[in-house]
C-alpha cells in the first residue's frame, strides 16, 4: 500500500475535484499558522516531539529536535512535545504531532531546500505534523463542505503569534500580509487539502 506524501514547498496543478490549474485560484485557502520560533531559546533536543505511534520513517524525538536546533538555533514551538504558546492542533488532551482529518507526517524537505536552510537536491525530510493554529478569510467563514488547499505560513516572530482569545497576533489574511511584508512570517505552497465545512461557533475567538 502506498502512503500519500504532503509536501510543504510543493505547488499542484490540480485540486481534489479535478481542477486544473493553480489551487491558488481554483480552491479556498486555509492558512496554517507554525510557530517557527522559540519562546525560550531551546536547546533541549529531548523537548522535541517524541517517536510514540510516529509512521515509520519520520524524523522524532531528540534527532529531530537536534536537527531542528542545527538549523533555526533553537527548537521551535512548532516540533515542541509541549508548546508554550497556544495552538489548535494538537486538540486539548490529545498527543502532540496529532490532529482530527490531518495529516499524521509532513515532508519539509522541499520548503527547506527552497529556503536555503538545506542544500539541494530536494530529498524527503518527514517530520511529525506541528502545533499549528488556523486563519481563513473572512468570506469563507461560513461554508459547506468543500476542499481547502493548506497554505503553511511560518510564523518567525513570538509577537505575531496569535493568543488564544484572537485579541493579539495574526488572525486575519490582512494579519498574515503584513507580516509577510515585514519578514516575519514565510508563505509556502503545499500539495495538501482538507474537506470540511466552516461556521462560527458561539464563544470560539481562535
């Protein structure tokens, strides 16, 4: 049986429903929101995401928070097993690099190679999927089910991450530009989707 690869820094030229062309256009995005940066400067690579239930293969636990160190100077939220900032996924209560219809691995290694933190040629580097949070555009926050096109966005600085009431941080696509536009957050394509429906929830802010 073969295992689907999610590639983040990958463009598709066809959505889920058959569509050709750029997904930027034929789908609705749904930014994800990865807290690429430290809030303690760690360099504990046991305080990465651990091995437990991992797929096969994934790089976990303390290689992966090594290699994580080796290359942004410290051990992101993103990887931690436990966060320091507030994210969506994982869900409350549930294992760290887990969350409801996601992926349970991602491939980092086009992103990387694209980014300069790793010299080409692209090879798979799979990691456990990060703590994350989500932001959609205003017009879509009350749709029936369709397919979405994940957008990650690394988020490089500890002030845009948005808290957990939505009073502060990035929580709009106009949050997201201007952060892109001051460098502290890094848009990147990717060849996954999710199917589900959008509508507000009483009390739920981020």
């Amino acid at each position: 049986m073969q295992t689907p690869i999610c590639q983040v820094g990958t463009q598709p030229t066809i959505n889920p429903n058959g569509m050709k062309g750029n997904p930027a256009v034929t789908s609705e995005p749904i930014f994800v929101l990865v807290p690429m940066f430290s809030t303690d400067n760690d360099q504990n690579p046991n305080d990465a995401i651990s091995c437990a239930n991992v797929v096969e293969g994934t790089t976990c636990g303390p290689a992966l928070g090594s290699t994580l160190i080796s290359l942004f100077g410290a051990l992101p939220e993103a990887f931690k097993a436990t966060p320091s900032v507030y994210t969506q996924c994982p869900e409350p209560g549930s294992a760290p690099g887990t969350c409801t219809m996601h992926a349970s691995r991602l491939d980092l290694g086009p992103v990387l190679v694209a980014l300069g933190y790793v010299q080409p040629p692209v090879s798979n580097i799979f990691v456990p999927t990060p703590n994350h949070s989500h932001v959609l555009i205003n017009a879509d926050i009350n749709l029936p089910a369709i397919w979405w096109q994940v957008v990650p966005v690394l988020v490089l600085d500890q002030s845009d991450w948005p808290t957990a009431d939505g009073k502060s941080g990035i929580t709009s696509l106009a949050g997201i530009q201007a952060a892109l536009k001051a460098g502290t957050a890094v848009e990147a394509p990717s060849n996954f989707f999710l199917f589900f429906s959008s509508q507000v929830m009483a009390g739920h802010k981020m």
